[in-house]
C-alpha cells in the first residue's frame, strides 16, 4: 500500500492518526465541534476489534481512557472547552500515575458555554495549568489538516515514551476545514511502543532514575499485580506521606517532560533569519499571520513567521533564539493573550509585544494582522 | 491455604481504617495482591469500565463508599448498571463522609446527624438497591458486617454473575456517625444495624408493620440480560467479517490476541 490521497476534515485526520498510531480504545461524550472524532471512532474500531464506548459525561470518558490504558491499549477522547474543563481532575490523575493517553481538544468560544461553536484558542493556559496541583504534560498544536494527522500521531509517540497525557489543542477551524491530505504509506513508519517490563519478578512499577527518568508500565492483568494510586507513592507503587517521597516523585515527573523541552521543541518557520518584526502564532490563527507575513515579504518588509506546534513543554530558549533579532513581535491569537504572555518571558526585555487578541468568534482576515504588521514598520 | 495468602498484601494486613470500623469487616478485599487501582475520587466505576472494556477477559471489582458510589459518582454508577457491564460493585455504606469526619451523604437517614446536619438530615436517604435494580443492574444484594457469612455467600454470588452486580454492605461508622448519633461504640452500632434489617426471605412471611422502615437483606434481584462487553464483541465479530478485506490505517491492535 503506498500513499493515499483524501480530502479530509481535521477531525477525521486526527482520526486517522490516531488509528495510524495503533489506537485501540476511545471513550467519549458529544460536544461540537469535536464530535466528528467520536463518530469515526464508534465507526472503526470495531473494524478491528478495537473498542469505542460512549461515556455518561466526559469525567466518565477520561476515567475510561486511563483504565483502558492501564491494560496496555493506546486510548483518546476528544472533546471541547466544556468538557475539557470536566476532564481535569483526571488528567491530573494521568500525570500522577504516569499513564499513557491523548485528548483532543477542539477548542471554541468560552468561557461556560460561551458561543458555540464558534472557533476559538482559549484553553492554551487550561491545558498546561487546568488540573490542580504541580504538573508537567505535552501540548501539541496542529495548523493544518495534515498536521492534525502528523501531530496526533506524535501525540502517541510522545505519550507512550514519557507516559504522560498529551494534548492535541485544535480549534473549530481546524476540526472543520477540509484540505487535501496525502497520507503516508502505514508501512513506511513503526507504530509507537510502550516500554514493558520484562517479568514480574521483582518489578516496582515507580522505580526510575530520579533526575526525570520514566519507569517501566506493566498491563494490567498479566500476574504484575501492581498498586497503581493518585497518592504520592513510592517506587513500589505503595502510597507514602512522607515528605522525601513526595518530593523526589513531583521533581522527577516535572524534570522527565522539562529535560526534554527543547528538544520537544516542533515548529514551522519562514523569513525568521532576518526579520525586524516577527509574527508568532498557532492553530488556525496561524493561517491568516502567514498570509500577511508573506504579503509584507512582497513589499519588502522584513517581516518572519513562527507557527508553533509544541505549546507545552514552552520550548523558552528555542523560541527566544528564534526571536532574538525582531525589535517587534505581534501575536495573533483568538483569546485575549494567552500566548502572548509566554513570548514576553521569552523575549528580550527591549523587545516590543504587541498582544493581537480576537475573541468574537470570527476566524482572523489576513488583512488585520497585514495592517498591525504594516503598522509596526 | 498457601494459596490463598499468596493473594494477600500481607504487609498491608489487617486494615487501614480506625478501631471498629465496619469497612475492614468487609473488606480483606482492599489488601488483596490483584492489580490495584486506586482511582480519584467518585470515578472507580468510570476507571473500571475502561479495564472491563478494553480486557473484557478481567474479572474487576469495584469497592466504593457511599458517598463515592450515590453522591460524587452516582452517575457512573446508574450507566453501568444501565450498560449490564461485567463488574461487582461492592458499596460500603456507612452512612456518613467517614473520611472527612462525618458529614450527612445520600444515605444518611432522614433527621440523624452529621457535622454538616447538626439540626438533623433534612434530606432523605437513597435505598442503593432500588437504584441499582432500577438503573439495570442484574444482580443486586445486601447484608452487613454484622452478617458476614450471609455478606461472603453474596459477594461470591455477585462475582459469578455475568454483568452489572451489587452488593451493599451496610457498615458501622463508629468514630463519627456512631458518636455523633450518640448510639453508641461499634458493638452498639453493629446491633442497631442489625435491628434495623430483616432478611428479605423472612420478610415475605412478615406483617407489613413488622417490616416497616428496615431495610431488607440477602439476595433482593436477579435477573438475566446480555452483558454489554460480550454484546460489544458480538458486534465487533460480525463487523470484522464483514470488513476482513479491510486495508485501513490501524496495525497496532492486539485485542483480538486475546
């Protein structure tokens, strides 16, 4: 089999990816604009032998997915804003316990529920800071309908490897545009694998280099018989209030995903070499700031694009080096600057930032990030 | 016997709560060497509808509080008797927030107190058995840790049941309820729960009167109906025929290993 070529919704390429990475187990609530992932899945998995399950809400559908996971099956769910805030609790359960999984969130016009569907990007800051408690965890970005293919699939791989919840943070647009899509041949990539231990014997289900090293996941139900709990816990899996264990087991699981930022570090950019004004952008908002930067470009304004496709870990020094020559950085996003605040931690402290926040649930025109661009000159 | 211990987290024995209480009654279970998941608060059914449905070949068993399994996770616990999925729901109701010392739950009983009801329950209480019958489940029961042998006899009757099963264990909460209610210690809160059931084979020769306001014990449903996981495979059999020609994205799954 080679490559396909389909016209496709972004929804139904973060299906593909998913299943591309070996998905065998989703659990899910309808909410649009996301629920397109849900009904391809229902339709599927059982092709092969895989499962779908409808939950009652999506604090159901998260628990389901780390059960799930917990047998050794690669699990999803896909939601938006609402119901990613319902899902909270548990994805802070994911990072404690270390358990594999991936969450789409198709995210639209918040808070409470807000103006649906309406695209929007306002759960950046939800996703890295939504579950309570000190946590790391992965957000990946897609601003195409490729990359919702290319980026799920990394979700997995990323997840598997560092057994933590990742996020794939899209937006209605995103979910909703169709574009052609040429799918790689299956055979031409390996299948993300978790790390097994290799007998019961002896196995402590938390044992692991304290400086950010991941331990190895036995399946349920294979004679490990394992405690796995949302206590601190030590490396035996046993729950401990002491106060050395705790500390050692928050550290190790912050240095495991920050130790790795830069090189989690994913992104596309264009004319960034010589640029005086830089637009920095993600998603689907992206679409519209590249359009105006190459417009720019044409009139001979040293303007630079960075998409960003790794939100989370916030890759600060790749970010910052790519920026370092703009004088100015206009970030267009639809929130009121929440990536905005991470670019100016980032930047040099001369640095202007100038915050291009939309949130009418309109999708940006080249033009308005053109003329704040042209502006800036 | 050897065997048997072999199952045990013996290190962990005999139990973590206080003196008297009536979950360690209950539940040797809780220091049993299975794979163990202690999930977050309210979700155990959501969690093991996940390990049943993605390893359909695990036996799983869920041990849950009132609080947990009527209030926080109520709605995972009426879906899951709705769907007849193969778990044992085993609820220890002790009437009371035990762990965050003694506050009214859904099953603290009409005018009894609790830190959060100092005046008395101005609600009333669910019967978790009636819920469970009317929600789906098919296999619903109830003893107490005064009656062990009849609460062993049920759990192992629950574990052979193919689908959604309960059984509540009625258990004594000296340390806060008991207090609080000025009954008494555990021997005196073991026999006001015990005074306040009637088997439920007894109860059929009873005048109403005499059954008025206790709660019914021993096996109180049963009935037949298809298990969701063994449905969900059906169907999954039946779509793989039809699709076995299918070249699709997905090389990864190993369920059908199993």
């Amino acid at each position: 089999m080679a490559e396909t070529v389909k016209l496709m919704q972004g929804n139904e390429a973060c299906t593909m990816g998913a299943l591309a990475a070996g998905l065998e187990f989703f659990a899910g609530y309808p909410i649009t604009p996301s629920t397109e992932i849900a009904e391809m899945c229902a339709e599927e998995l059982p092709k092969f032998g895989g499962r779908f399950i409808q939950m009652e809400d999506e604090i159901g559908s998260i628990s389901a997915c780390i059960g799930a996971s917990l047998t050794g099956r690669k699990s999803m769910t896909a939601t938006s804003g609402p119901g990613f805030s319902l899902m909270q609790e548990s994805i802070g359960y994911a990072c404690l316990c270390e358990i594999p999984v991936v969450i789409v969130n198709v995210q639209r016009m918040g808070p409470s529920t807000g103006m649906p569907t309406s695209p929007a990007q306002q759960d950046l800051m939800q996703a890295r800071w939504g579950t309570h408690g000190d946590h790391s965890l992965i957000a990946l970005a897609p601003g195409n309908v490729r990359e919702c293919y290319e980026l799920t699939f990394k979700a997995f791989e990323l997840s598997e490897k560092y057994r933590v919840p990742v996020i794939v943070l899209t937006d209605e647009v995103i979910g909703h545009m169709r574009e052609k899509v040429v799918l790689p041949d299956p055979r031409s990539y390996s299948i993300p694998r978790r790390a097994m231990p290799d007998s019961p014997a002896g196995y402590k289900p938390y044992a692991a280099d304290p400086d950010g090293g991941v331990p190895l996941m036995a399946p349920f139900g294979q004679g490990y018989r394992w405690h796995c709990t949302g206590l601190f816990h030590d490396e035996s899996g046993a729950p401990s209030g002491k106060a050395t264990v705790g500390n050692t087991l928050l550290r190790r699981l912050d240095r495991k995903i920050g130790k790795n930022t830069e090189a989690l570090a994913d992104y596309y950019a264009e004319n960034m070499e010589d640029c005086e004004v830089a637009v920095v952008s993600f998603g689907s908002s992206a679409m519209a700031a590249l359009s105006a930067v190459r417009r720019a470009r044409k009139q001979g304004l040293k303007a630079g694009m960075l998409r960003l496709k790794t939100m989370w870990p916030f890759p600060d020094k790749t970010v910052g080096d790519l920026l370092g020559r703009a004088r100015t950085v206009i970030v267009p996003e639809m929130n009121l600057g929440q990536l905005a605040l991470e670019i100016e931690r980032v930047v040099h402290c001369d640095t202007e930032v100038v915050k291009l926040g939309k949130v009418n649930g309109e999708l940006f025109h080249p033009d308005e990030v053109f003329n704040v661009l042209k502006e800036a000159f | 016997m050897a065997e048997i211990l072999d199952y045990f987290r013996k290190e962990r024995l005999p139990h973590i709560w206080c003196q008297g209480c009536g979950h360690g009654t209950v539940t040797s279970a809780l220091v049993l060497d299975f794979d163990t998941l202690h999930t977050a608060h309210g979700r155990a059914i959501a969690f093991a509808t996940g390990v049943k449905h993605a390893k359909p070949k695990l036996k799983v068993i869920v041990m849950t509080g009132d609080g947990d399994c009527a209030a926080i996770g109520g709605n995972h616990f009426i879906h899951a008797a709705r769907r007849n999925i193969d778990i044992t729901t085993i609820v220890m109701n002790n009437s009371t927030y035990g762990m965050t010392s003694g506050q009214y739950s859904p099953t603290t009983p009409h005018g009894m107190l609790g830190t959060t009801a100092p005046y008395g329950n101005v609600e009333f209480d669910f019967d978790l058995c009636e819920l469970a019958k009317a929600a789906g489940a098919t296999y619903v029961a109830r003893a107490t840790s005064f009656h062990v042998t009849l609460l062993q006899d049920l759990i192992e009757k629950a574990l052979m049941n193919k689908g959604f099963s309960v059984v509540e264990a009625l258990t004594q909460c000296p340390t806060y309820f008991g207090r609080k209610n000025k009954i008494g210690g555990p021997v005196e809160l073991l026999n006001w729960i015990k005074d306040r059931t009637v088997n439920v084979k007894a109860a059929a020769a009873l005048p109403p009167e005499k059954i008025q306001g206790k709660m019914l014990i021993g096996e109180l449903h049963k009935v037949e109906r298809p298990e969701y996981t063994a449905t969900y495979a059906e169907m999954t059999t039946k779509i793989q025929r039809t699709f076995n020609d299918y070249k699709g994205g997905n090389r990864g799954c190993e369920l059908n290993s199993d």
